[in-house]
C-alpha cells in the first residue's frame, strides 16, 4: 500500500477529498501517506500565509497509522487530514478563540462537529486561524497575528473562517469546518477561491451551546469543490437529541447529490441585492459568470427580493448576541478589541421596542423571500462586496465610494441572506487582476441538497475552482 513513483507529496495534496478518499478506500494509497503529504505541505505553504496556528502531527500520525491497522473503513472521511477552526472546542488541543483571554486553554471536551469529524475518520492535523472571538471579516488576533490570502499575501484572506479558506486554497488541507454568522464561512471562501457552505437553520447541531434557541450562528463546512463540500456536509449534519429546533433529515442523505440540468434551472440574478455598494471588479466578474450560465443554458434574469429591514434585523440580533460579553469582569472586558465592545455596547443600548420589533420584521422578509422563490429556484449575488483588500487593513471603511460606518456594515452582502433563513454557498466565479471574486448561491429554505446540486452543476460549467495560488504553480 504505497503510492505510485508520480504520487509526490505535493500531487497528493492536489487531489480532493473525494479522490483520497476513493484512493485510500482501493487500498491505493494509505492513510499515513495522505497525512505525512499534508503535514508536509503545510510545513512548506504555512510561514507565508499564517493559516494554521496549531498543530498536533504526532497524534495525527498515530491515529493514521491505526486507521491503516484498522482493516476496515470506517467511515465516508476515513484516514483524510483536516483542521478545525480555532472558535471550535478540541479535546486536549489549545483553542484559544482568537483571544488573549484564553491563549493557553486546553478543553477537557470536543465540540459535536469535532466528534462527528472523528468517528466518521478523519484525522486532525490541527487548529485554523480566526479573528477574536469570530469578529470580523478579517483573519487577525493578538494570539497568533495574522492570516494571508495565498493569492497574494498582501490582501485579507476573509473570515472569520480566514485559516481555513487560506488553507483549504494553499492546498494544505482538502476539507476544514468553520462557523458563519455574517458571512463568515462564505466571506474568506469567495477572498480565497473556495467554497464556502451555509447550511439552513437546524442542519448543523451545535453542542454545548450557550443558547440553543438562536439560529444567527452556524456551523458548517468549506472544501475546494461543491462535491467535497457535501462529503463534510453529509457528516456534519443530522439531530441530535439533546437539542431542540433541529431538522430531522439524516446528514447521510446529502452526500449524494442529485444531478441537477442547468437548463432547468430559473435564476434570479443580482450585482446588488437592491443598492447595496460593490465595487466594479466585483459587479463586472460576476456579469460575465451569469453570462456563462445562460450560455450553459441557465435561464438568468435580472431580479432580487425585497431586503427591506434585513440590515436592522441582523444589527439588532447580532448586537443582542454579544451581549453576552458583559459578564466577564472589567480587568477582561477592556482587554476585547474595540470593535467586539462597539457591539457589546450595541447590545446594552436595545431598546424593548427594537425587540419587539425584530421578530415581525423578520417574518416580513423570510415571507418575502419566499415568495421570490415561487419564480426563480436560485437566487445569485456576489458573496462580498469588496475584493480582497489590504492586509494591513482592520475593516473596510469605503465600498465604492459610500463610507461604512462600523466592522461588519461592509458584509451585508451576506448578513442580509443570514436573516433571511436561506442556506447559501460561495462558489468560485472568476477573477480581477489575479484576486478571486466569490458568487453567493440562495436557495429556498431548507433547500440545502438542492443547493448543493444545484452548485456543483454551475461549478461544472463555469470551472474557476481550479486555479491554484501562484506559489503552487
């Protein structure tokens, strides 16, 4: 069981999941090979984009080895290398949420995704960079610096799930997890040129939780193809009798997608959800995407939902969330980086009218959207607004000429589909002067196997995903 004379290290890190994973199931390869590949590439790729923070290599070397002894699969991620971002609990590896406050925190648990990971066979190799707590667009911390896009090392990778996408795009990892509140897993996929996955509300369970009755945050997964995307999803998905307000389906039934003619498919294009400021490059680039839909056979009209209140209904939930802040005492509370108290203090300023009023709104837009949907079975967008941007940059503060006036109003590209319940994915769609540009794909609620289908089509026809960063070349 050793790979061929032509399977360099490097080539096995070229592969997807999807192949390694067929590849160690014929016995073609083995399990330590595509870990010690892995290992390799992110020994060579990681000083100049920061990606990964953590490492455990003996451990992950051990478990592949015992997974090669084990005589059997075990499972649909079996002996394949993955990492987990840094806001995600792992027993017995340091998880530090991007934070000072928690720089030497070792959990005594795994988080279910991380569990889930495991018993379907993967194996961690370890931890992906984010911003404090998940905080922002932009992949830095006080812990571990920051996070380049492997593009072009001078621009942002995203986030908050930056790590991840940046390695996903630099080829040291074939499958990673992230989370999403604003755009979080679809935001670095669209900076990096991978994709990016959304689940809807109560696909992805998130135990322990602080609050499971919130739906703003999800977990979910991010890969270099749609494919690969639904081999996570298909595990990271399904109940969990310990929570509530979860769908039932069985992650297993969207691990294989249905093929979807994309001369059925009705789109509703959007270079702006309805006024919200993009930049040319971005408007331009995902012109062209739409016009190769149509040439597939796509039918693409020019259309969006009303996003009337989207962005005070994000505001209010998101600011209501960090909240949560104010109980750590006030020797810690200062040591948070401003923008995190900006929407602490956000939070303490809601009023009971604010509360009062977010809940009709919302259903006023999930309604909305709905209706939309009765015409067009997808919507697309752009999943960012900007294109990657300064590295050494905290926040955007002008989109195409209109000052932002906070952290997170340059995302409302995403956060106005948070709100909206619909799962979403970035996909790959093109470039501008050699920086990737994401397309963000909506689906119906709950619609997420069609998505996947859906997505894995327009990645078929389209075919930006495989173009490597410039020092893979």
């Amino acid at each position: 069981m050793s790979t061929s004379k032509t399977d360099t290290s490097t080539e096995l890190c070229l592969l997807t999941a999807t192949e390694l994973a067929g590849r160690i199931a014929r016995k073609e390869i083995s399990s330590r090979e595509v870990t010690e590949a892995h290992i390799a590439q992110i020994e060579s790729i990681n000083p100049r984009v920061n990606a990964v923070v953590t490492t455990v290599f003996d451990r992950a070397l051990q478990q592949a080895s015992e997974l090669d002894n084990a005589g059997k699969i075990i499972g649909p991620l079996h002996g394949l290398p993955v990492l987990h971002k840094d806001l995600v609990p792992t027993r017995g590896i340091r998880t530090t949420f991007g934070s000072p406050l928690h720089a030497n925190y070792i959990p005594d648990f795994d988080q279910l995704i991380v569990e889930r990971m495991r018993n379907a066979g993967a194996i961690t190799l370890g931890k992906t960079n984010t911003p404090e707590f998940g905080a922002g667009s932009h992949t830095f911390n006080r812990v571990f610096g920051l996070t380049r896009n492997p593009y072009n090392p001078s621009v942002s990778s995203g986030g908050s799930s930056g790590g991840a996408a940046a390695a996903l795009a630099s080829r040291m990892i074939p499958l990673a997890d992230g989370s999403d509140t604003g755009g979080s897993l679809r935001n670095p996929a669209a900076f990096c040129n991978v994709v990016g996955f959304r689940p809807s509300p109560g696909r992805v369970p998130f135990y322990p939780s602080r609050n499971p009755w919130s739906d703003l945050s999800t977990e979910g997964p991010m890969a270099r193809t749609c494919e690969d995307v639904a081999l996570l999803f298909s595990v990271l998905a399904g109940p969990d009798p310990r929570l509530p307000g979860l769908l039932e389906t069985e992650g297993s039934e969207f691990r294989q997608m249905n093929p979807v003619p994309l001369e059925n498919l009705r789109i509703g294009f959007t270079e702006d959800f309805g006024g919200l400021p993009v930049e040319k490059p971005i408007r331009e680039t995902l012109r062209q995407f739409a016009r190769d839909l149509e040439t597939a056979g796509a039918t693409v009209d020019e259309a969006t939902p009303n996003f009337r209140d989207a962005s005070r209904i994000f505001h209010i939930l998101r600011a209501n969330n960090f909240r949560r802040f104010r109980h750590l005492p006030k020797n810690q509370f200062d040591q948070l980086k401003d923008t995190i108290r900006w929407n602490v203090e956000a939070g303490e300023a809601l009023t009971q009218e604010d509360l009062d009023w977010v809940g009709p709104a919302r259903t006023s837009l999930i309604e909305r959207m709905n209706e939309f949907f009765e015409q067009f079975d997808l919507l697309i967008g752009p999943t960012t607004q900007v294109l990657p941007f300064d590295a050494n940059t905290e926040w955007v503060q002008v989109v195409d000429g209109v000052p932002m006036s906070n952290y997170i109003e340059w995302m409302e590209a995403c956060s106005w589909i948070t709100v909206s319940c619909c799962p979403a994915l970035s996909l790959p769609a093109g470039f501008f002067e050699g920086l990737p540009v994401g397309a963000q794909l909506i689906a119906p609620m709950r619609q997420d196997a069609f998505l996947l289908a859906a997505a894995h089509a327009i990645e078929a026809a389209t075919g930006h995903a495989h173009v490597l960063p410039p020092a893979l070349t």
